[in-house]
C-alpha cells in the first residue's frame, strides 16, 4: 500500500487507517496495511483459533482471516458489499482482517493520539493502544500484534530466543528504553535481564525518555548516565524516529547508541531508520538478534 509518510523522516507524523467494526470507529497505523480488498470467500480451517474465520488465496499467497469483531468482543453485523479485508505485515507476517467498511485515511501527529487510561481499558488484557479525536468522533486505535499473539503465541517476542546465546554475564551500563505497550514492555525488560543487562529503564513513549534525557543533559553528565537508547516506532506523543532524529541533532547525545526495536522493520523502514541514524533495527520477532546487536554495540 503506498503512502507518502513513509518517506519522511522523523516528523512525528502518521497516517492512520480509519474503518468500522460493529458500528464502532478504530484505526491502524498505514505503516502496517500492505493492501485493503473487497471481501471475496474464504475457506474455513478445521481446528483453528475461534476468531479465525479461514483462509483465502491472493497473489499466490494463502493468508489467514481474523474476525476483528469476535476479538473485540463485538456482535456480528449480517455482511454486505461494504466488507473488507485489511492485510497486514508485521513482524514479517502476512494476516488478514475482515472488517465492515473502510471510511479513509487520516495523518495525524503522535500528539493527538491519548494513550487510555485504566478506566477505559485495563491496561494488561485491552487491544485499544490510543485514541483520537477525528472530525468530533472518537477512533480507537487497536493492537494488531497483540491479536495475533494471542492467536499464535510464536509470533513475537520469544524469551527462549536468549537461552540459546549460552551463559551471560552481568553488564550494569544503563540502558534507556521506549515501549508503550506494557505487555511488552515487560517481556523487553526480563528480556534484557535474562540476558544480564541488570541497568535498564524503561519508559513509556519517546516523549517521556526525551525527557529523561534532558534532564541528564542539564546535569551535565547524560552520556554517563544512558549508554544505549532502545525504542519503538509506534508510540502516541513522540514516535522512535522522531526520538532518534532530536538525539542525533543533539550534539550532547548524538553518539548514544540507538536501536530501533519494532514490529514494523522492512525494507522501507529500515531505509528510513538508517536516514536518521539508527545504531541497528530488529523486529520484535528477532529477540535473540536484538539481544546481540545491543552486545557488540556495548562491547559486552
């Protein structure tokens, strides 16, 4: 799917998909949507997940349909011509999402996305990451990964992945890092503690390390006290390329090793991520690579 925000770098800028399921307004960052087709007869799977409808083939490629509304706990609306699939690449997976309709196609500031307090959503079991405010009517916008995980636990983040780099040692150089989601948040903190880094900060948004890092600098003493910056790209307030681009224009921190840490690595991002001067990028699905790279990059 083309988009011309992809070809910027560092903007603090996104498009996100608008559609409807169940009456309701969600969204998906653009980034992740390869193509939107007409929904078209699928073929149903003996003994999947419940929330998968079944399979279709396109372009030669067999992809599997996850009915968004049994994930979001929403009651089935009778299908018209209106229904579309939404195919998704993440984490280096094609999956498709059957959808009601599709409304449009809104850029958007990281700013303008609010993460949802615990009153909207538990923040341990929600798919809702952020909301915005669109033309006076709210849009939710989903976790795609974690509807996935959930319906294959082997896509994602593996903790396994670090026992396979045989015995570690304790390494206390302080690591920042940037996640919004708490899920994996956690599984990137006991990632990075199983694998002895015992010095790691986590925070929640570009935005909030940012200013971590500011402070340090006022302190005088920010290179001590941060030896290598890991961040998402999808975060509300401040995205992990515009994080990347303040750091690298900063000439206080502009050698502070950076890795990009993200379920949307490609070859586009990474064009874009090497543009801005990324130390190294992995998909979440690389834990053990991840791991590696922050190893040479720390000497460890």
């Amino acid at each position: 799917m083309d988009t011309n925000i992809l070809l910027e770098s560092g903007t603090n800028e996104l498009e996100v998909l608008e559609f409807m399921v169940g009456g309701n307004y969600y969204g998906i960052n653009v980034a992740k949507v390869r193509e939107i087709l007409n929904y078209q007869p699928i073929t149903p799977v003996p003994n999947s997940h419940p929330h998968v409808e079944g399979a279709f083939t396109t372009r030669g490629e067999t992809i599997s349909i996850i009915n968004l509304a049994k994930c979001l706990g929403l009651p089935e609306t009778e299908r018209s011509d209106k229904d579309m699939f939404l195919i998704t690449n993440f984490n280096g997976l094609n999956t498709g999402f059957h959808v009601d309709s599709v409304i449009g196609i809104h850029r958007v500031n990281w700013s303008q996305i609010v993460k949802p307090d615990s009153v909207i959503s538990h923040s341990s079991d929600s798919v809702v990451t952020g909301i915005i405010n669109i033309n006076d009517k709210l849009v939710l916008v989903i976790d795609f990964e974690k509807i996935v995980a959930e319906i294959s636990p082997d896509v994602g983040i593996q903790l396994s992945d670090i026992d396979k780099l045989g015995k570690r040692k304790i390494n206390k150089a302080p690591i920042l890092f940037a996640e919004d989601s708490q899920l994996l948040s956690t599984l990137i903190f006991d990632g990075l503690s199983k694998a002895g880094y015992a010095n790691v900060i986590p925070t929640n948004n570009g935005l909030e390390l940012w200013e971590i890092l500011q402070t340090y600098k006022q302190e005088g003493n920010v290179q001590d006290k941060v030896a290598c910056v890991i961040t998402d790209i999808e975060m509300p307030q401040m995205d992990g390329h515009r994080l990347l681009k303040l750091i690298r224009e900063d000439p206080d921190m502009k050698d502070i090793p950076v890795v990009v840490f993200s379920s949307l690595i490609n070859e586009e991002m990474k064009r874009k991520g090497d543009a801005l001067g990324a130390s190294a990028q992995l998909s979440k699905n690389e834990m053990g690579k991840f791991v590696e790279a922050i190893d040479e990059l720390l000497g460890n």
